[in-house]
C-alpha cells in the first residue's frame, strides 16, 4: 500500500511538472509571447490557459498589458506667434502586438527611448501651430488644451503602433510655465485689454447718458413750448374778457363792478361751496338785496 501511494505522488509529481513544461496561463492583466528556438512566433493576447513546446524548443515571454504612464521632460519651444513657453507633456501607453514590440524594441525601457523622442516631435510641431492666447487666456473659451492633445495624440498613435506594436490611449499637457518676460508681457497684454474694455463700456455708458439727456432736453422743451402756447391761449382769452370789462367800466364804472361781483359770486357758488363771511362783505351783500343800478349810458 505504501509502494503505491509512493508511485502515485511520484507520477502526480511528473505530471505537475510535465504540465508546467509544456502549458502556460496567461492572466487578464497580461499578454504573452511564444518563442520558439528565440523567434517571436505566437502572441496571445486573451487570458486563459495555452500549450507550448517544453524549452528549449519553445520559450514563454510575458508581458503587462494594462496601460501604462510615460512622462517627457519639462522643455522649452515656442508658439506660432513665436512666444516662448515651457511645456511637459505625457503619454499613457500600452502593448497591443507583442510580436512587433518585442522585434522592434524588446522592452519597456526600449520604448520609452521612443516615446521620449517622438513625444518631443509630436510636441514642438503641434504647439507651433497655435497662438499662446490659446494656452493662456482670461477667456477660457479661447483656450484649446483638448484640442492640442488630440493633435499631439493624432501625430503619435499611427506611426508608434505601424512601427513597435504599442497603442496609444492619451497624450496630455501635464504642465505649462512661461518665463518671467513673457509673464510680464502676458500681464501687460491683459492690462491692456481690460482697460480697452473699461473705455469701451465707459463710452457706451457715456453715449447712452447723452442720448437720455438728449431725450430729456427735447421733452422739455417741447413741454415748454406747449406750456407757453397754454399760457398765451389763457392770457389772450383774459385779456378778451378783461377788454370788455374795461369798456363797461369806462361806461359805467358802477355797473360795471356790479356786473364783476355778479361774475364772483356765481363762480364761487357754483360748486355747492359753504362760505362763512360777514353780511356786508362784497360781493356777498348782495344776497341780501339788488341795488339800485341803471347804466349810464349804453355799453356798445
């Protein structure tokens, strides 16, 4: 019993290790390469468990497929304006055909030496092609960091996977600096504008105050003019009724105060007024009694 339970560890034992030899897993994480006598001849690119060759006919290379963060150095170029800026850029990466990886540049370490050059070109040739208002800005929809990127991305992706297997996901603008001077000058062009605007909107606001007095000073004269045509139309109709008061009164200046007292009365009376006042007093005394008046001489 004892000789069997040896003889069926030591054929489980074979067995474990015949099956490391010639099989392989390959994780979600990763992708795998199969070399056979050195030479790149399968990828495998899905997880799951795969056969191969015992070395040194074959031979397993992995490597971590999950995307992967390269930063370039911070270097200066210039905008199309020719404005000098300082920019640091980063690529986020990831390994999409092993077999063009690994005969193209063999690790990780081979391409980033890559991406550091190509990120260099992508950067210089796109950022020249924009203005530095579109970098920085007070107006922030003036600025085109996502369209920077895209270009930069645009530049890079095709040639990178044609060229070492390698798909790029991102490229980014990780960091912008500007010297002191350009500073200065950024500073001085932002003074600038907002003092452009300052006169602008206080010319509009000084327009629009002369055009309310404008307005103003029209209405009022026109106020006046209507005013004075009312102040004549009444003084010319008191100077009718006065003329004929006048010509009673040469007449018969009696009569003529009598006729005017006559008038007063009915125009204070006229809307039931309540007036509390001596009996005697003009022109009131003549509720009591009608004097005896004749006029002197016909009013013609």
């Amino acid at each position: 019993m004892k000789n069997i339970a040896v003889v069926v560890l030591v054929i489980l034992i074979v067995g474990i290790m015949l099956l490391y030899l010639v099989s392989f897993q390959v994780r979600q994480t990763e992708s795998a390469l199969v070399l056979t006598f050195g030479e790149p001849k399968r990828q495998i690119t899905e997880p799951g468990w795969n056969w191969k060759w015992p070395a040194p006919i074959q031979t397993l290379v992995k490597y971590d497929s999950r995307p992967m963060l390269f930063e370039g150095v911070e270097e200066e170029t210039t905008t199309k304006g020719s404005e000098p800026i300082i920019v640091q850029s980063y690529v986020v990466w990831r390994i999409a055909e092993p077999i063009k990886f690994r005969q193209s540049v063999r690790d990780v370490p081979g391409i980033e030496k890559v991406l550091r050059s190509r990120l260099r070109d992508a950067q210089n040739k796109v950022v020249g092609k924009h203005y530095f208002s579109e970098f920085v800005n007070t107006d922030r929809s003036q600025i085109k960091f996502s369209e920077i990127e895209s270009e930069m991305a645009a530049v890079l992706a095709e040639p990178v996977k044609d060229s070492y297997g390698v798909k790029i996901e991102t490229v980014g603008l990780k960091m912008l600096k500007v010297s002191e001077k350009v500073t200065e000058d950024v500073f001085a062009r932002m003074r600038a504008d907002r003092k452009r605007k300052t006169e602008a909107t206080l010319a509009q606001g000084n327009a629009e105050a002369t055009r309310i007095k404008s307005d103003a000073d029209s209405k009022v004269t026109e106020l006046l003019a209507a005013a004075e045509a009312r102040a004549k139309a009444i003084r010319g109709s008191g100077d009718a009724e006065a003329a004929q008061y006048y010509k009673m009164l040469e007449a018969d200046p009696e009569f003529a105060m009598f006729l005017r007292e006559i008038e007063t009365l009915k125009k204070t009376l006229k809307e039931r007024t309540t007036v509390v006042l001596p009996a005697d007093a003009e022109p009131f005394k003549l509720l009591k009694g009608m004097p005896q008046i004749e006029p002197r001489m016909p009013v013609k």
